[in-house]
C-alpha cells in the first residue's frame, strides 16, 4: 500500500471513530435531558441539585458531539480541496476526549453544576453547592476542548490561505472584485468552511479568555472583573461557538445533494456575498442574548437586534433555495443520507422564525427566560445539525461498505422527524405559557408540554439509536473487511 493510501485510510478512521463518538455523546446528552422533562413534568423526583447538574452535562455534551460531528465533516470534505494535517485531527480527538472525562468528573463526582454557559462569577460563588475542584475540572475541561478545536481551525486556515493566498480569497473576494472570473470562485464547501473558520477561531479565543479569568477567581477570589464583561465575552463564545456548527454540518447538504443528483453547486456572486454577510452578522449578533441588561449600551443592544433579523436569512436562503432547485427534477434517489440532508433545510428554516421572534426586544423582555429559546434552539439544533450530522454517517456507510439500509432506518427517520417536532412544539408551547427555562421544579399549569416533550424525547433516542447502532454496524463491517478505500470519489449508486 502507498503512503498516500496509508495516510488516506488513517484519515477516514480517525473521521469514523469520531462521528460514532459524537454519536454516543449526543444519546448520552439527549437521556439526561429526558430526565429533565420527565422531573419538569412530575413524573421523576429529582433533586434540583441533580437536575442543575443534568443541565449543564446535557448542554455540554450536545453542544459538544455537534461541534465534534460538524468539524468532522468539514474536515472530510475540504480535505478534497486543500491539504489538512491528520494529526491535529487525531490531537482535537484526543483532547475531546480528555476534556469529556474531566467535565464529567466535575459534574458528578464534584457536584459542578453551573450550566454549560459557565457564567461569571457562578462558578466561584455557587453557596457551598460545589467547591474548587469541580468548578477548576469542569473549567479546565472547557478550556482544553477549545484548545483542541483551535488546532482544527487553525489549521483549516493554514491549508485555505496556503491553497487561495488568504482566507478573503476563501470567502471569493477575489472573483467579487473582478480579479477572478466567476468560474474560478471557490467551490462552496470552501466558502462555508472559511466562514466558519474565521468565526469559530474568534469564538474559541473569546471564550479562553473568559475561561482563563474564570479559572484564576476560583483559584484566588479577589481576583475579580467586570461581570458585564464576562457576560459579553460569554455569550459572545457560546452564540458564535454553537451556530458555528450549523455551517460546519451544511457542507454536506452541498456535497451530497450535489452528488445525488450528479449537478454541480457551484458558487456565484450571490452566494459569496451572502456568506460574507454571514460571517459578519454571526460575530455581531450575540447581544439579542443581552436584551434584557439595562446597562448594556443602547447602540449594541439595536445593533443585536437588527442584525438578528439579518443573520439567519442570507445564507439560509440561498442554501434553501438552492437545495430546492437541485433536487427538482432531479431524478434523485431517496435515501437516508439525502433525505436527512434535506431534512436538515427544514429544521434550518423553521427553526430561525422563533428565534427571530425572540431578537425582537419587545417580545425578548417576556420570551427570553421561557422555553421559547430551548424550542427554536432545539429546532435549529436538532432538526438541523443534528441531521446533518447523521446524514453524512449514511453517507459513509453508504460508500465504504455493502452495509444496505433496512426498513428500521427508514422507519427511525420519520419517528425522529416527527419527534423532533414534537418536542421543539413541547418547548414553544411552554415559552408561549410564560414557562421559565432552566427551573428545576414545575407548577402543575407548566407539566402538561413538559409530559409530551419527555416521551417525544424519548422516541428521538429510539431513533437516534437506530442511527448510530447502524454505524457501529459498518465500523465492524470496516474493520472485518480492512475496508480503506478513497470515500472521496465514490459515485452514489
């Protein structure tokens, strides 16, 4: 075997190994919020000690497998454009995994329970419900996951300026210049990945910073800053950090669908432009989540609402449509990996128009607390993301195996689309109720959306476990067979 072989099967090993561990990751996450409705909903006595520490292990470890699963596939298929270095792949892998041992520790074994947001100065002054060591675990953690993604990022930069001499050549504004004919613009998995290069780095930086402060309060309270600041520096990281991955996981709408219906997608101006809009507002849009911080600056406060309105459309438009007008008339062949990729476009454009409506200041002073944000954030996450994230699983086993679909997947796509719903319409309902987020204990009035969102949760992790125990089947099948074959060029059948 070659050494261009050798290194393109440790490549596809170390992509296989790290989406069957941030399927398992995401199952784990998605039980422990399970558990949280079912508390909510009065069907599980849970303390709320316990229940705060569910919390922060579920939005930490779904934020977490998304990240993993959507870096995973943008490293897969800007891997076909630029050179990446496989070893810092194999290092973030390694370093996710370090930090899930020590944030796991420091949640259950420490009691740590500030909620994945981390927020200053909770972790320091929690009234004895945990002391230094969880809080220096749990933080530590944080920080060595970041450092991990950093690699990744900044080696996705490296191989993009390498490739088209800066990363503003990456986002096109070569050919929006005139420099460059349209036909030679950047293929789109390109564009998004250096979008989402420039936003991840920015957001991996603002959260160490804030990490860092953190990290030294606990270790000497009278070291202290501003906790507006940290707010900012917080939000700023988790916004920009957790939407990063939405346009991470899409490279695979564009690469599959484009392969399914054997039509290019090719960039134009439109596009590049509306990605460069795209970059710009998502590092700008964070204060909406500031809204109701009276002493905030009035101008950023009408900047993150304006911009909200923005965001979410220009890309999500132009990638919408687009999915629409290359399937049509296509003659594609359903499957699951391109019904679940077209499935994500539906949990991308749904889930913005709650959050939309929650940018606005007048409905954030009353919305913002409830669960109305958990229900666009689950719409957009796991609709989206989510989806995206399995979709490209199929794809694997798809095109580096025999491993066939059965009707059990095929049935797990629709329980997961349906359940999905149901549990995001569980959470809009309860925001639309004044139910507040992040409460332990529910008055009877609030039970009844949180009963139905825990057993709609419940038919997700049916199906999720579909997904991934069909995955695991193919790692088997791999390893067997010494499968090692170039992914890369695979026709779809």
């Amino acid at each position: 075997m070659s050494k261009a072989m050798v290194k393109l099967k440790l490549g596809n090993n170390l992509i296989v190994t790290q989406m069957v561990i941030a399927g398992i990751v995401a199952i784990m996450g998605m039980v422990f919020g399970i558990l949280m409705l079912m508390t909510q909903g009065g069907w599980l006595d849970l303390s709320p000690a316990s229940f705060y520490q569910f919390l922060t292990v579920h939005g930490t470890f779904m934020i977490g497998a998304a990240a993993l699963a959507a870096s995973a596939i943008l490293w897969y298929f800007l891997n076909h454009y630029v050179s990446l270095s496989k070893g810092i792949l194999k290092a973030n892998l390694i370093l996710f995994l370090v930090s899930a041992i020590m944030v796991t520790i420091g949640i259950f074994s420490f009691e740590y329970a500030s909620g994945w947001t981390f927020l200053y100065p909770l972790p320091s002054l929690a009234a004895n419900a945990w002391g230094t060591i969880g809080a220096l675990l749990y933080l530590v953690g944080m920080l060595i996951l970041g450092i991990g993604f950093l690699l990744i990022f900044i080696d996705t930069g490296r191989g993009i300026i390498k490739k088209y001499g800066s990363l503003g050549n990456g986002l096109g504004w070569d050919v929006l210049s005139g420099r460059k004919a349209v036909e030679d613009a950047p293929p789109p998995a390109v564009v998004a990945s250096t979008m989402a290069t420039i936003v991840t780095v920015a957001a991996l930086l603002t959260g160490a910073t804030v990490l860092v402060m953190n990290i030294i309060n606990v270790i000497n309270p009278s070291f202290t800053f501003d906790p507006l600041l940290a707010k900012n520096l917080t939000y700023a990281f988790g916004h920009i950090f957790a939407n990063a991955t939405i346009y991470m996981g899409v490279i695979a709408v564009y690469e599959l669908l484009a392969r399914y219906t054997k039509r290019p997608w090719k960039s134009n101006k439109v596009f590049l432009v509306f990605w460069t809009m795209s970059t710009v507002f998502t590092l700008l849009v964070y204060p909406h989540h500031l809204l109701m911080d009276t002493v905030m600056p009035r101008w950023i406060l009408i900047l993150g609402q304006v911009l909200s309105y923005a965001n979410g459309l220009p890309v999500l438009v132009i990638t919408a449509y687009g999915a629409l007008m290359i399937v049509y008339k296509s003659g594609i062949k359903w499957d699951m990996a391109s019904g679940l990729a077209f499935l994500s476009m539906l949990g991308w454009s749904i889930g913005v128009i709650p959050a939309i409506v929650d940018s606005a200041i007048v409905v954030n002073h009353v919305m913002h607390n409830t669960k109305w944000v958990p229900g666009h954030f689950h719409l957009y996450m796991g609709l989206g993301v989510i989806a995206m994230m399995f979709s490209f699983m199929y794809f694997l086993v798809k095109h580096d195996s025999n491993l066939k679909e059965t009707l059990l997947d095929k049935t797990a796509f629709f329980f997961y689309m349906l359940a999905i719903l149901g549990l995001c319409g569980s959470f809009l309902v309860s925001g639309a109720i004044s139910t507040p987020r992040r409460w332990a204990i529910h008055i009877p009035e609030w039970m009844g959306p949180a009963q139905f969102g825990a057993v709609s949760g419940m038919f997700v992790v049916l199906a999720v476990t579909i997904f991934v125990i069909h995955f695991i089947r193919f790692l088997m099948v791999r390893n067997k067979s010494g499968s090692g074959r170039d992914m890369n060029d695979s026709e779809v059948a």
